[in-house]
C-alpha cells in the first residue's frame, strides 16, 4: 500500500482520526460514544449499566458522591495543584506538602485543568472557561455523582475547581438565606393584599360555627337510662318543662331517682301544665317532689317538654318531620349556649305560673297527719323547739340549702304563707305538741 492511501479508510466507513488527535470539543472520544449523544452522558450511560447501579438510589449516590469528592481532594493533594481561596482564602500549599486540598473557606483547580501562576499573564487566545475547563477530571465522573457535588457546592465545574466543606456551606446558606427572604417577602405581600380585600368586605366576615353534640332517641326506654346517667351527674340546678307525664308505674320508679338528687342538694324546679295535672298518680308524684324540697309552679300553658341540667344539656322532646303536634323522638343536645337560651324560655313561663300546693292539695287543710314522713315531722319538731337553720341541717344531715327547699315545701303543704303560720297549722294537725 502506497503511502499516500496508507490512512484512507475503506469504502463506506468514516474517517477516523488519527491516533493521538482530539475532538473540536478538546477531549478524546471515548469507545462507544454514538452519534448525536455527548460523549460524557454516554460514558455515565455505560459505566452504570455495567456497574449494575439502579437509576434513582439515593444511599448509593451519596456514597459515591462523598468517595469522588475525598478522590479528588487526594489527587489534587497528590500533584500539589492548589491555589488560594477567593477573597480572605488561604495561599496556596506549597507542591507536595501537607493539607494540599481545598483550603478553609478557598478552591482547589481540578487537576489536569490549567491554572494561572500568581503574576502569570494569560495564555493568548485562551478564554476562562478553556483556562478553568474540567474535562480532564470531572468526565470521567459519572453523571450522578457530578450532579450530587454541585448541587452541594463541592464541585464548580464552570471553574473547574473543588470547594472546601466550609465553602460550600457557607455557600448553601448564604442560598437559602436569600430564598428564604425572598419568600418571606412574597408572603407579606400576600397578606397584605388579603388585608386589604378584607377591609373592602367588613359586613362579610366569616361566622363563626360550633359544632353541637346531639343524641337522638327515639326509644323511651333507652332514654330514661340516659337520663339516669344525667341525674348523677347533675351538681346545682336541674329545670324541667311538662307539657304531660308518663303512667303511674315510671312516674314511681322515677321518683327515687328525683328524691337522690333532691337530697344531694340540687335546685329542683318543675314547671307542669295545667291539663297535665289530669294523669294518674301525677298529684301524688308532684307532692313527694314537694315533700322533699322541689318547687313546683303550674301554668296554663307549657310550650315545651325538656329539662336543662346545670345550664349545659338540654333534653327535649322533638316533634314530627311533617310538623303534626305528635313527638318523634327526644334529643339530647350538649351545649351551654343552647341551654342558656332554654333557660330564658323557662324563666319567662315560671314567672307566670302560680304554686302547685294549691292546686294539688285542698288549700288551708295540710292534708292528714299519715301524709308526712318522719322526716318531716322531725323538722316540724326542730322548729318548734326554737332551733336554728344550721343545726337542723347539721341533725338532718344535709345541706342548708336543701333545708331550706324542704321547709318551703313543709310551709305550702300545711297551706300556710310563712313559718309560723306553718306551726300553728302543724300543731292544729297534731303533727308537734
């Protein structure tokens, strides 16, 4: 072969460069590198498909990333290849001697990149990314590895230069700290502007909603079980609306619960409509409530069927869906605020209600003497031997102010309108000597 055809490449075959020649791009082509893709992604390509390395794995690529990183500070070490930091950096380590690495807060040019002796002029014709370009070392890096260092700032490839640890920690917080008030000043101008919308709506704020814990019962049964449980837990004041009573034998059963509280002390108001007093056993079960300190009022008209216990639950009776005067069922609803509006209502029909005692029983006869509990006939006893509030609750075992329920209950059911008129009418009765 002639040495003029000695290099021409056969027939249908590109031409080859010759050995030891480079790309326009600087660099040498790497075996297997295809047309149309970088040189650089196809070499990352095929150094993880024969590494076998998974294409997102986060463990992975930080251990590679922080091997290349202390590779690379070796190497730069190895050649003595170091220069100062940037402003307030260190000088440079003299070639071959210890801490040849990224000095504290400066870079280090990555080997095989050029550059610039301190004093030295630039080379003619050479632009600052040719003088800083990292191809001799950071090509060969994988992608993945390359992308994990910069975005930690240890790598400047525009510079071709590895950064110190404390470099690029300042770096990222000086970053963040940018983007933090960055978007710390977009959110006040949003406030702002919400602000200044609001001030344009000042009949339009939102309302405020509570949301209300309601029981349904649409069973009798279950729902005297449940007010059991209230009555134990009641500790003042339990106000109760009837617009009519169940039968004898619940109103019989009920009443010791009713008694229980009495004597715990609890304020007891019952306020019964009028044409509720026609039931069986209701006029016997109203006077032992009276027996034991409840007042009870009557008037003509009762709109509701409820009791409020200590102004925070409400127990009423709910009518039908198609608005028939028939009940549905009961609710229970747990809300002070709904009580409190309960309790006007109560207030207002108590005050036009009159006394049950003339109603229940014959006025001005205090009925018969079996019709008083020892009980009672201890209190009568008590009063007429002079003794004061305090000791008859201390004798009794209760509260003042339970006694003090139990004698006006004492004065309405003997018919009288005061104390002593009460023990004229217990003495007439034979009650006390």
């Amino acid at each position: 072969m002639s040495p003029r055809n000695r290099h021409r490449p056969p027939a249908g075959r590109p031409a080859a460069p010759p050995p030891g020649t480079r790309e326009p791009s600087g660099r040498s082509a790497p075996a297997g590198a295809s047309a149309g893709v970088p040189a650089a992604e196809s070499a990352d390509a095929d150094a993880d498909a024969r590494a076998g390395r998974p294409a997102d794995d986060p463990a992975g690529e930080r251990a590679r990333g922080r091997a290349a990183y202390e590779a690379l500070v070796q190497r730069m070490a190895g050649s003595g290849e170091t220069r100062g930091g940037e402003a307030g950096g260190e000088g440079a380590a003299p070639r071959g001697g210890k801490g040849g690495g990224p000095a504290p807060g400066g870079t280090g040019a990555l080997p095989g990149s050029t550059a610039a002796a301190p004093g030295s002029a630039p080379e003619p014709g050479r632009t600052a990314a040719a003088r800083g370009s990292t191809a001799p070392a950071s090509g060969g890096l994988p992608r993945d590895v390359r992308r994990w260092l910069a975005e930690r700032r240890l790598l400047d490839e525009a510079h071709g230069q590895v950064r110190s640890p404390q470099r690029a920690l300042h770096d990222l917080v000086a970053e963040h700290r940018s983007r933090i008030d960055r978007y710390r000043e977009e959110l006040h101008r949003g406030l702002d502007a919400v602000d200044d919308v609001l001030r344009l709506l000042p009949g339009m704020a939102p309302t405020r909603w509570e949301t209300v814990e309601a029981e349904f019962f649409e069973d009798r049964g279950r729902l005297r079980d449940r007010l059991e449980d209230l009555d134990a837990l009641c500790r003042e004041q339990l106000l109760c609306m009837r617009t009519a009573f169940p039968g004898r034998d619940v109103l019989e059963a009920g009443l010791t619960s009713d008694v229980r509280l009495l004597e715990r002390g609890v304020d007891l108001r019952v306020l019964v409509a009028a044409r509720a007093l026609r039931g069986t056993g209701v006029a016997r079960y109203l006077s032992a409530l009276m027996d034991h300190g409840a007042r009870v009022r009557v008037a003509s008209t009762v709109p509701l069927h409820l009791n409020v216990f200590d102004r925070a639950v409400t127990v009423m009776a709910v009518g039908a869906a198609d608005g028939r005067h028939e009940t549905s069922g009961d609710v229970i609803l747990h809300s002070a605020r709904l009580a409190d509006s309960f309790v006007r209502v109560f207030e207002h029909h108590w005050a036009t209600g009159h006394p049950a005692a003339s109603t229940v029983r014959r006025p001005g006869t205090g009925g018969a003497p079996e019709d008083y509990s020892p009980r009672e006939r201890e209190v009568l006893a008590l009063l007429a031997a002079g003794a004061k509030d305090e000791a008859i609750a201390r004798r009794l075992g209760c509260s003042e102010r339970t006694l003090r329920r139990l004698l006006t209950g004492l004065v309405a059911k003997l018919g009288a309108d005061s104390r002593f008129a009460a023990g004229v009418q217990a003495v007439r009765l034979g009650l006390i000597d």
